[in-house]
C-alpha cells in the first residue's frame, strides 16, 4: 500500500471524508488563508487562517467583491480592475497566481500576499474561484528576520506550494471528466485528452488502445506546440502484445499496476517488437521521466495511457503517478462507453439500411434516394423513406421519423414501416384515412410513441396528367419544383403527429394538386432543414434555394448536391425520396 497506509486507515479516512461537514473543517484547519468567491467575484466565505491574516471578521467580507475590498497597489491605492489578474482568471475561468501583493487590512495596513487561484466548477459550469493566499514577508515589522522567522517562511512556502500542486491537479482531473463526458467518439475524446494534459501535466502523450485480438492501436500523440507529431511510425496499428513480455507498456496492457520509470529505466533494451516500437517513441521525444498507467480498471483494461517529460529537473513523482492513474481509469470509462456506443450505432443503421427497399420502377417516372446517417459522436434516428405500387396502379410514396435517437426509435421505424405498407395495400382509399387507421392501431401493435410521416398517392395514366393526393402527420411539407423555375412548399396537408391522441375524428386532410410533366417532388426528413443555431424558416428557405439551383440536373445528382449544400453543425440522420416526372 502506497506511502505505507494501510487498509484499515484508508477505509477510516473514506468515512471521514463522507461526513458532511469534513471539508468545511478542513478549510478552517488550514495554516493557508482561503477565501471563495462567486462568478461575479463576490466574497462567499473565508476561512479562520484569511480572517487573522486580513485582519477582518469574515461576516465583514461576505458579498464583498474580493477586489475592491481588498486589493491595492503597493502605495495603498486602488487597482484598476483591468489590471487585476485574479478578475481575469476569474473571467477566462482559468487557474492563476501572483507575488507580493498587497492585500488592505481591516487596521488599514497592507500585507505582501502570494497567492494561487483554482476556478470551481459543477457539473462543467463554473461557480467560482478559490483563492489561497499566504503572508509573503512574515517578518516584516522586527529589527531583523530571525532565523525562526526564516524557518516558517520556507514551511508556508512549501506548504502553499503543495497545497497549489494538489488544487492544480485536481483541477485538471474535473476538467477532464467534464470535457470528456461531452462526447461519445473515440477519437474526438483522445484528442481532447492530450489537449488537457500536454502541457498542464507532460510534455508528451501517447494513447494506447487494446482490440479484442490483442492488437494494440497507437490511436494519438500529443506533444509540445510546434512539434511533429504526425510520424506514420506513431500511429495506428502497432504489434500484438503477449503474456510474458517485461516492459511497462505490456505490463499495463495485461492488467498490471502502473508504472513509474526515471531515465535509466526508459533505458534498458527492449523484450518484444510492441516493447521495441514504444522504446523508440520515448527516445525520440527525449524522454527523462515516463508515467504508464491502464485505461479501465484491472479486470477491464481497454489501453494505455503513457505521459513523458523532457526535463529532467522535474520528473514525475508518486503524486503524480496516483493523479494520472485516476485519469486513466476516467478515460478507461470513456472509451468503454465510446465503443459501446458505435456497436448500437453499427446494428441501428444496419437495421435502418436493410429496411430501406429498393425503388420500383414505375412506368417512365424517375425515383431516387438518400439515406445520411447522424454524424459520428450523435445517435442514430428513426428516419426512412419507402416506395411501392399500389392495388389500383398509383405510386405510394412515404417519408418519415419516428420520435427518438436510438435501437428503440430503429425498431419502431421497422414496424412503422410494415404495418403501412400493409394498410395502404389491404384498402384503395385516400393516404389520410390509411395514416388514420395506422394511428389507432400505433399503441396497439408498436412500441412507437409519437412519430411523423407524409403518405402520398401519385394518380393518373402512365402518359399523364399525373395528380399528387397526399396527407401529413406532423412531418415537414413536400418540395414541389416545376420546369418553370417555381419551387413551392405543399402545406395543405398538415394534420396532427403520429400518437398524439388530440383527436383528429378520422378525417385527416387529403389535398390534391397537379404534378407538371418535367416537375420533381422532394420528399425528406427534418435533418435536412434543422440545423443546432438556425430556426426552421432558414432551413426551408435554404433547401428551396439550394434545390432551385440543381433542379436541372440529373435526379441522382440533383440528390447528392441537396444533401452537399447542406451547413456544417448537422446532428441528425436525413432521409430523402425524389420524384420526377417525365417531361412532354
């Protein structure tokens, strides 16, 4: 057991830590003043060590802004606010800390101050700073600094210094589980993991990650700014890790403990070709001091994460190595959650592809369609899209979304999508009676809850003139482009969602409206048109422009650039169905 703690000592001091008053006494047993403050820089408590130091009662300082009340220049004057280095951490939520500043005393004098700012979060949003500050000139008003005095200046001065190294480090702990529970991709998470750690914590980092084959993915490398860090030889797969290799990167990869190597021992000569390749990357980044910790806990190692420093005037010490180890096993949940993740997603959009049938062809009338998946790091929707011939001849058409990002939502679509099919076949009726029939059988027979939908029926000779006899659940309105350069939205036939259960009396509405030789019709689903920051007026009047301007081109094409032209920041799956008629 580390630093000679027992286990009996541990579990006491992980019941004292539960108690609920055990940090509040800790802050007042504190040799370091400490006070907190609000986002708005608001005094919200100070300690017994910030009360003798300042001279203050602390119910004089609470709501107090910490700046006005208490920092002054060395003649006793105001600091400009703009000049104030703890409000501008404050404001850019970041650690800092200064020397020798002069904080007002409640007798008027002023005290040299060093000082160490850590912001406060909760949950990822800030709450404020703590700042510890301590008397920098201890033996200021004697005849001469004694050597006792001296004595408890270097004590102060070491015991702030540990104090701001443990704030730092559990600073950059909380930072991380934020920022990394912020997403669910792999890769996306690495690089944030070596943009918080280099060069906070190391000069170098190295990410590790373990297939279920044994085959180890050197999967990022993070380094100084200004350093190559793209070396093909640092990256990707890297060889199988074995059973009875010695070195620390195997040692982890297999469940060992982790491992804190000095100079030498990053030294000695390679066992393996995994253990040879790892070698090579600490000794071309100059490597003097090397932390390896797992990925995950023992039983479950997912990779490894290794940290280098260059200097060897500061090397990695316990400390460090404990701080690391509980990043490692942070960033082991992580990657677990990450990778659990992309299999739902693989089985959902599967689900969703095989669904997706193939288009009729249906006399001289052109179809085509799109399915986009959701970016990588979102959830899969329930987004599809179906054609088939009817009993009397007419083209069905269908778009929909069932409400949901997830296999629940895929699932539903699956049954959404054969139990349509089935009523617009079984009765020749009007597209609203069959999406009316569908919806009072929707808590019978599927686990759906709410959905959307546009059911359309194309009528008419196969020379034409065609008609397009349509109902709406709730979904965006059909595009309708005409030879003539006209693009129109067809919002006649909005009706309530899918499982609203408001009561639509069975007479869901059924426009009609000519279909012109040469025209397209565009069916799709609101990822097309929603987009995170924008309202759903800009989408429309995005895709009307961007369709206007291909409606030229072939239908494929005309497809692939709608879906082209689409503004970055998506976050949803998009479905589309295109028809064409054919021109005079």
């Amino acid at each position: 057991m580390a630093n000679g703690v027992g286990p009996g000592a541990t579990d006491a001091g992980q019941r004292w830590a539960a108690e609920p008053d055990f940090w509040a006494r800790v802050a007042e047993q504190l040799g370091a003043a400490l006070a907190v403050t609000d986002t708005a820089g608001r005094i919200v408590e100070v300690n017994r060590a910030a009360e003798l130091l300042l001279g203050r009662p602390a119910v004089t300082m609470r709501g107090a802004d910490f700046h006005d009340l208490l920092h002054r220049g060395p003649g006793g004057g105001r600091v400009p606010r703009d000049q104030c280095p703890l409000l501008q951490a404050l404001a850019r939520g970041t650690a800092a800390r200064g020397e020798n500043d002069c904080y007002l005393r409640g007798d008027g004098g002023l005290a040299a101050v060093s000082w160490s700012a850590s912001p406060l979060t909760d949950d990822g949003f800030p709450r404020g700073t703590a700042v510890l500050f301590t008397d920098a000139e201890p033996g200021t008003g004697t005849a001469a600094e004694t050597a006792a005095d001296r004595g408890t200046r270097r004590e102060r001065a070491a015991y702030t210094s540990a104090l701001e190294d443990l704030t730092e480090r559990l600073t950059l702990v909380t930072e991380i589980t934020d920022v990394l529970g912020q997403t669910l991709e792999t890769d996306e998470a690495l690089a944030r993991l070596g943009r918080l750690l280099v060069p906070r914590l190391a000069d170098w980092a190295a990410v590790d990650l373990l297939a279920e084959s044994g085959q180890v993915h050197r999967g990022a490398v993070t380094g100084p700014a200004g350093r190559d860090t793209a070396r093909e030889d640092w990256h990707g797969p890297l060889p199988a890790t074995g059973t009875a290799g010695l070195s620390p990167l195997e040692r982890v990869l297999n469940g060992g403990e982790p491992v804190l190597q000095g100079r030498q021992e990053t030294a000695t000569g390679p066992e393996s070709p995994l253990a040879a390749g790892h070698s090579d990357f600490l000794r071309s980044v100059g490597a003097t001091s090397v932390l390896t910790v797992p990925l995950g806990t023992q039983r479950e190692v997912t990779g490894a994460l290794t940290l280098v420093r260059t200097n060897p005037a500061h090397p990695f010490d316990k400390d460090d190595l404990e701080v690391v180890g509980d990043i490692g096993r942070r960033v082991g949940r992580v990657i677990d959650n990450a990778r659990r993740f992309g299999r739902q997603r693989a089985v959902a959009e599967a689900m969703q592809r095989n669904l997706l049938a193939p288009l009729p062809r249906h006399g001289s009338m052109r179809l085509a369609a799109r399915y986009q998946p959701a970016p990588a790091g979102s959830q899969v929707g329930g987004d599809w899209y179906d054609a088939f011939e009817l009993k009397d001849g007419a083209l069905a058409l269908v778009i929909g979304d069932v409400v949901g990002h997830d296999l629940t939502a895929a699932a539903g679509m699956a049954q959404l999508h054969g139990i349509l099919r089935s009523l617009a076949w079984d009765h020749t009726e009007p597209p609203g009676a069959v999406v009316d029939r569908l919806d009072d059988a929707l808590p019978a027979i599927t686990t759906v809850s709410m959905a959307t939908l546009v059911l359309a029926r194309v009528e008419g000779p196969p020379t034409g003139p065609w008609t397009l006899r349509w109902t709406s659940a709730g979904h965006p309105p059909p595009l309708l482009l005409t030879p003539e350069g006209d693009a129109r939205y067809l919002e006649e036939g909005q009706g309530l969602l899918l499982g609203a259960r408001l009561g639509t009396d069975g007479h869901r509405p059924d426009p009609t409206v000519p279909l012109p030789p040469g025209s397209t019709l565009l069916l799709y689903t609101d990822g097309l048109v929603e987009v995170p920051g924008s309202d759903l007026d800009t989408g429309l009047g995005r895709l009307r422009r961007n369709a206007l301007a291909v409606a030229h081109e072939p239908l494929d094409t005309l497809c692939d650039e709608v879906l082209a032209r689409m503004p970055p920041g998506n976050t949803d799956d998009i479905a589309l169905l295109a028809l064409r008629l054919p021109a005079p």
